[in-house]
C-alpha cells in the first residue's frame, strides 16, 4: 500500500523506518484486530457483512471511494479493517486525503487505539506531513489527550499555520501543562513565519495559562501583544484578560480592563465581581453587582454562589437573608451548588434551622440518610427539621425503609403534628409509590395549607391518578388559592387525561393573576394544548410566551407524537433559525419523529451530527431511538449491529427497541437474542414479556407463550386494565374496561349494540380469532368504545369527541372509530399510548399504520 496525494500521485516504501515512532502502537493495533474478530462473530445467520475479505477484492479498484464513503457513514471498524486488508498491497494507492477523513472518523468517536493504528501507517510511508493531514493527526492526539504523539506530528509537519499552533498551545495547556504553553506561544511569535499572527482563540488560552501561574509579568506582555494586535475590543480576550490580572492579583489593572470595555457580557461582570470576592475586597464586589444588576445584566449561577459565599465572608447576616431572597426568585432556586453556598453561609452565622430547610430542599442527600443512622446509634433523638430534612432525602433515594420507620417515630413523639412533617411525609410516600398511605397521612392533617394540598395533587399525579389529582384541586379552590406550583401540577394531570377545559379554566385564572408569564406556567400550559392535540391554540401559546428550549421540545414531542416527521424536521431548523440551541431532549423527539414516518436516513442524519455540529452528547435514549427508527423500517440486522457497535453497553430499553421491532416483523430468532439480554437487566417489567409472548403467538409457538404466561402468574406481573377518558361539558368521565357500574350504561351499550349491527350489515369484519380476540382484550381493552358513545349521547350534534387511554388501539376498535365517524359525521380524536388518531369521515390520521395489530402483522 502506498499514500498519495490527488496531484501529483506519491508512492512511497511502506517499508521506510520511523525513529520517532514507538512499537506500542503496532502492538495496540494487532490487540484491536483481535477484538474486531471477536466483536464480528454473533449468532444470527442473515448478516449483510460476511467478512471482510470477501468484500476487498470489489473495492481495490478504487479503495479511496471506498473508505471515504465508510468514513461518511461513521463506519470506523469496517474502514480500518479493509485498510488492515489492503495494507500489504504496494500496488494500490492511499490518497492522503483518505488518511484525513479517517484521522477526523477517529476523533470524532474518541479512538484512541484506531487512531494510533492510522498514524503507524502514515509514519511507515510519509517522512513529513502535508498541512492537512498534519492539522487532522494534531488535532486528533490532543483531543485524546496524546501529547507525545502531538508534539511528534507538530514536528515532521512541512508547513504550519495559526490552526497547527493554536491546537498545540491549548493541549498544552489544557493538560496542566503552562508553562510549556506559553513558551509555544513565544516560539509561534519568533518561528511561526509571515502570517502567523495570534487571534481569539491564542490570548484567552494564553492569558489562562498566565494566570494559572500567577506570573504577572508575562501576563502584562502579552497585553501588550492584545494591543499590538488589534485584540482591544473583542470580549473573549479581555475576559481572559481581566481573569488573568484577578489570578495575579492585580484588582487596578483588572478593574482599568473591565472599565475600558466598549461592550461587556455576564462572563465580564462575573470575572470582576468573582475577582473583588477572592481578593478579599467584598464591598468592591458588592458594589459592582449592584451595578450589573441596574445595567440590565441577569445574575446567572456562578454569579449567585459567588455573591452568596461573599455574604458569609463579609459577615453580613442581613445581606445573606436578602440574597437568599433574591435567589429563590430566580430559576435558581433548585441548584444544589446554590443550596450547599447558602448551607455554608448559615452554619458560619449559626442559623442551623435555616441551614437545615435549605437542606431539605437539596435534590443529593445520601449524606443525610447516613447522618440520620449516625444519630440514631449514639441515641440522638431528632427534631422536626432533622426529620423532615431525612424524610424529604428518603423521598429522592427510594429509602422507604427508614422513611417508615421515622413515620412510626413521628406519631410516636407527636413530631407529626408539626405541619412541615407531615407534608414531607405525603411527598415521600407519593416518591415511593405508596399513594395511598400518603392520603392517609394528608386526611390526618386537620388544618392543611397551600403546600399540602399541591403535594397530594402531584402525588396522585405522578402515581397515574390525574382523575383522583383533578378532584383534589377543585376541592382545594373552595378554602384555598392555588399557587404557580399547584397550577402546573394539576396543568399536568390535565394534559395526562385529556381534560381541555379544565385547563383552559386554569389557563384563564393564570392570565388573570398576571402569571402566564413567568416561570414554568408558560409551557405547561403549551404541553396541555400538544397532548390534547389542540395544535392551533398550541402555537399561539407558543408565539405569546418566551420561547426557550423547552418550548421547541414540547412542540417537537408533539410532532413525533403524530407520526409528523416532515413537520418536526422543518421546527428544528426554524429552531436553529431563532439560534436556540438544541439538548438531548430535543434529538430523542426529532429521532422519535424519524422513526415513525420512516425517515431512516433524515433521523441517522441527525444522529450523526448531533456531536460534531450541536456538541450535544448522546445517551442511550438516543441509541434505542436509533435502534427503532432501524427496526421499524424492517432493517434488523442492521439495528442489531447498531448495537453490537455501540460505545456503552446497551440498556434494556435499546434491547426492548429491538424486540419491539421484531415483533413488528415476526423475526423469532432476534427477538430471542433481544429478550434475553432484556431479562438479564430487566425481569420484572410486564411489558417486555408481553411483546415477546406476541411475537410467539403469532409464529404459533403455542408452547413458548404458556410458559411466558405461568412465569408472568409467578411473578406476579399484572397488565394494567385499560382505561379511557372523556371530557364532556367541561367535565371528565372515566371508562374501565369490564366496568359497567356506569348511570348511562345501558344507553351506552345500547348505542354501541346499534353500531355493531350497522357494521355487520356493511360488510365490516370483526376479529373472529379467539385468539386475537383475547390479545386485543389484554393490550387494548376497548373502553375507548364506551368513551365515545358517551359523548356521543351527551354532546351537541357535530362537535367533535376527544378521548384519551391508558392502552394501544387495536384493529377492531380502530375500524369502529371510523365506521362512527362517518357514520354520525363527527371529528372523533383518540389518543392511545403511540399514536394521536384523528377519525373523519370513515379515515384516520394516522393512515391504518397507528393501531396494535396493523403493527404486528
């Protein structure tokens, strides 16, 4: 194998001698093919890739094109094995170009060991790199921490520019490394050559490193260097700037470059204010944020934990009771370095009650529960606050344990009593999923307040009991007014079980009250209008309210929801449009929206890019998305190798992906594998037993599904039975499945016996199968039937009936939406737990696709 550039073409001895290189990467490399071998040989028989070498012969022709496309499609193991493949052929060339591209593939997917592979090669042919490869092999080594290797490529590079420089400098300095950074920096003024001139990416590291070595003197050259330059004025480096003279000491000359600043950012104020605190001089600082603050500057979280420990420093109680005040105003508020700085400043006045309440509302409280069992073996006997404080910590660990025993210690002292206890104790109840104790302690509580009854509400809320959540709330309005906390809560129910006019009501008394601006309303109030499927007052929601990433997830999710791909790709870029930028949220619903419209390659697109271009990490949500939008287009093996080349090891979720897809497609074999990787982290989620004894029933392993199913009994796994929602006249009305204690019953049943015959008559077929029939029973249950004809009896003629259910649709109930709605002329909207259907006129939304058994067969 040779390397050789486009013009003119270089072949050169592959067997030429590097003296800078070392061995270990040779070694590094024949311990990776190994894993490659390894990693390659899995238990299905259907696999696109045999082996490599049956594929190299097609592809020698032109090898370039051939590892460039495998680049593009992020596929680093094949390209380094067919380049492995192809390493011994002196007569087929490698275009450095090539060598670019799979420097870049590998660090983009952080490859240390592949990395290492491609350089040996590169050493044994090239003596000195081009600017390009060398830039991409530099670049490479010092994101991977490799500076050894850096300095090496830095060295036999021919050519450098401002680029090869910049990267040097900041690895360096990035690995602690300063003072050897900043002496670069004089090499690159000395030997750099015409051209090669600092920018903004060369002072702030190099004023970093400065002052990380208090070393003013080098720090006041290189200001001179900023003004020489031209770099007066641009923020970044007076930033630094200022940071560098705080870090030396130097409050004048930081406080001469912060006043001399044609323009500031919080970064700007923060430096100062942060570099008045450190150096001792807290009114300075004060005084400053005070300046910030009339100068339309928002404090942002470093700016609060800073003014917060100057409180303690300075002394000022009364400052840092005003500043804590401040600070629960903002979205700061739940920010645990916020919480553990006024921790801090109260236990150094020596208010420890305060100190404990701002305890008991820190999200990370491991460290109470072992203070708790501490007090406890030494016979230390617990207040109210110490109480509460470890019940609230019980609360986010899932300690229900000691929660129970500190709840029999509380009565048995009469420490429940105190209203504070007792409220902790209804949230940890609700937390641990013990919803009913926790309306025992509530009815216990003979004179509640605002808090109580929030807490209950989002109890019930969150234990799936939005109805129950929804009654609560209308009881609470006759004695109470409710908080911004409470309306989001019940919003939230609201959203959950379809009841629109509940929360326009509360969207109504929000605008009254002046809130329907502030703080998270805004968008609960839009996720209620996207989960009721109102997409117009959606958008005007949207439009009136401050659009921040939360908002464009909602929107998004609700797109993805309906199958709408094409209409949540064209968000997105109105999102990046508006330059809000993107979080992991906003990939899992535009991956989601893929998957169900099949749009493979659109949502791999997006996958692909999500580090390089948004520098938005993945998760294993965005993995199992990947693996869905691979298994609902039918391609399995490919979703099975997706897998199998992850960088962390799969959850159960991304194996349920899996299996989901092969019960959609009836691949037996695969959803075996899938299985059983799911119950070896999983066994005791119903839903993954029942997606494989689905994909059994319908391959008619009758066997395999009555040993599911006495396993399922022997665990005790339960279905939850299917249940649908109404709302009619501004009022909800529940349907269980197998319920018939309904008033309206028999009109209800009637009108649907009348339907039945209508479709008989015109031909509709229902599910005949006993078989079928007892599977659509368990995954869909059929109350959205009752749902609808309740509407139906109970509402004007023409107005369009919304229902909401626990379950999936199945075929028969979805044939008789749309035989109802063209029957009766009414928009019939169902929303089951995948899909929004839309019934008008005998169609669907969703196009037949959306229902339990279109998705199995």
């Amino acid at each position: 194998m040779a390397v050789s550039a486009k013009t003119p073409p270089i072949s050169l001895n592959p067997d030429h001698p590097n003296p800078h290189f070392s061995k270990n990467p040779i070694l590094k490399t024949q311990n990776y093919s190994q894993t490659i071998s390894k990693n390659n040989q899995f238990s299905l028989k259907k696999r696109h890739h045999n082996s490599l070498s049956n594929s190299t012969s097609s592809f020698t022709a032109d090898p370039n094109s051939y590892l460039t496309q495998l680049c593009v499609q992020n596929e680093l193991n094949q390209a380094i094995n067919f380049l492995t493949s192809i390493g011994k052929e002196p007569q087929i060339d490698i275009e450095e170009e090539t060598f670019v591209y799979l420097v870049r593939l590998c660090e983009f997917k952080r490859a240390s060991e592949e990395g290492s592979l491609i350089y040996s090669m590169v050493s044994k042919l090239i003596t000195h790199l081009s600017l390009r490869l060398g830039n991409a092999l530099l670049s490479m080594f010092v994101r991977l921490g490799n500076l050894s290797d850096a300095w090496y490529v830095f060295g036999k590079m021919n050519e450098r520019d401002l680029f090869s420089w910049n990267v040097l400098i900041g690895g360096y300095a990035k690995k602690g490394f300063l003072d050897e950074s900043v002496e670069l920096y004089g090499r690159m003024l000395w030997l750099g050559g015409v051209g090669i001139r600092p920018d903004v990416y060369t002072f702030p590291c190099v004023l970093r490193a400065c002052g990380g070595l208090s070393n003013w003197e080098w720090g006041r050259e290189i200001h001179a260097h900023v003004l020489r330059f031209g770099f007066d004025s641009d923020v970044d480096v007076l930033n630094s700037l200022i940071t560098m003279y705080v870090k030396c000491g130097d409050l004048s000359g930081a406080r001469k470059a912060f006043d001399g600043m044609s323009r500031r950012d919080t970064i700007s104020w923060n430096a100062m204010i942060s570099g008045y605190f450190e150096n001792g001089e807290c009114l300075e600082g004060l005084r400053l944020f005070f300046s910030m603050m009339e100068s339309s500057f928002h404090p942002d979280l470093m700016t609060m934990t800073s003014l917060i420990s100057a409180c303690e420093d300075f002394g000022d109680q009364r400052l840092g009771i005003a500043v804590h005040g401040y600070a629960a105003k903002t979205e700061y508020r739940v920010e645990e370095s916020v919480g553990n700085s006024l921790i801090q400043m109260y236990s150094s006045f020596g208010k420890w009650n305060e100190a404990e309440k701002v305890f008991a509302r820190i999200e990370s409280k491991d460290v109470a529960i072992e203070t708790y069992k501490t007090m406890e073996i030494e016979g230390v006997e617990p207040d109210e606050v110490t109480v509460a404080s470890v019940l609230s910590a019980c609360a986010s660990t899932g300690s229900l344990d000691i929660g129970v025993k500190l709840h029999e210690f509380s009565k048995r002292t009469g420490l429940i009593g105190y209203l504070l206890v007792a409220n902790v104790l209804i949230d940890f109840y609700s937390k641990c999923k013990c919803i009913d104790k926790a309306l025992d302690v509530f009815h216990q509580i003979p004179d509640k307040n605002v808090i109580s009854w929030t807490t209950i509400i989002l109890g019930l809320r969150i234990n799936n009991r939005c109805f129950e959540s929804l009654i609560y709330f209308r009881q609470m309005k006759v004695t109470l007014n409710p908080n911004d906390v409470t309306l989001i809560s019940v919003l939230s129910a609201c959203a959950r079980v379809g009841a629109l006019m509940c929360g326009k009501e509360i969207h109504a008394h929000v605008l009254r009250s002046g809130l329907g601006f502030d703080g998270f309303l805004p968008n609960a109030l839009l996720d209620l209008y996207v989960r009721c499927g109102r997409m117009g007052p959606a958008m005007n929601q949207f439009k009136t309210q401050k659009r921040d990433i939360a908002s464009w997830n909602i929107l998004l999710t609700g797109h993805a929801q309906r199958g709408q791909g094409a209409l949540a790709t064209d968000l997105f870029r109105a999102m990046m449009m508006s330059e809000v930028r993107p979080d992991e949220i906003t990939f899992v619903a535009l991956l989601c929206a893929c998957s169900r419209s099949g749009m493979v390659s659109e949502g791999l697109t997006y996958f692909n890019s999500m580090e390089t271009e948004y520098s938005v990490s993945r998760n294993l949500k965005h993995y199992a998305c990947v693996v869905d939008l691979l298994g609902r287009a039918g391609e399995l093996d490919e979703a099975y190798d997706f897998i199998q080349r992850m960088p962390t090891k799969p959850d159960a979720a991304i194996w349920g992906a899996l299996l989901n897809a092969c019960r959609i497609h009836r691949n037996v074999e695969l959803g075996e594998v899938a299985a059983k990787n799911i119950f070896g982290m999983d066994n005791m989620s119903a839903g993954y037993y029942i997606l494989l004894c689905d994909l059994y029933s319908d391959s008619g392993k009758w066997d395999e599904v009555a040993k599911l199913r006495k396993m399922m009994r022997e665990m005790g796994l339960t279905i939850d039975p299917g249940c649908s929602w109404v709302e009619v006249k501004g009022k909800i009305h529940a349907f269980l499945c197998g319920d018939d204690s309904h008033p309206q019953i028999r009109e209800i049943s009637g009108i649907l016996e009348g339907f039945y015959e209508r479709m008989k008559v015109e031909g509709y077929v229902g599910v005949e199968n006993e078989v079928e029939a007892s599977k659509a029973d368990v995954f869909c249950g059929h109350s959205e039937r009752s749902a609808v004809a309740f509407g139906l009896i109970n509402s004007s003629p023409g107005m369009p009936i919304w229902v909401t259910k626990n379950l999936y649709m199945c075929e028969n109930c979805h044939n008789t939406m749309k035989f109802i709605s063209k029957a009766v002329r009414r928009e019939i909207s169902v929303r089951d737990t995948e899909h929004f259907h839309l019934f008008k006129d005998g169609s669907c939304s969703c196009g037949d696709e959306g229902y339990f058994e279109k998705e199995i067969t």
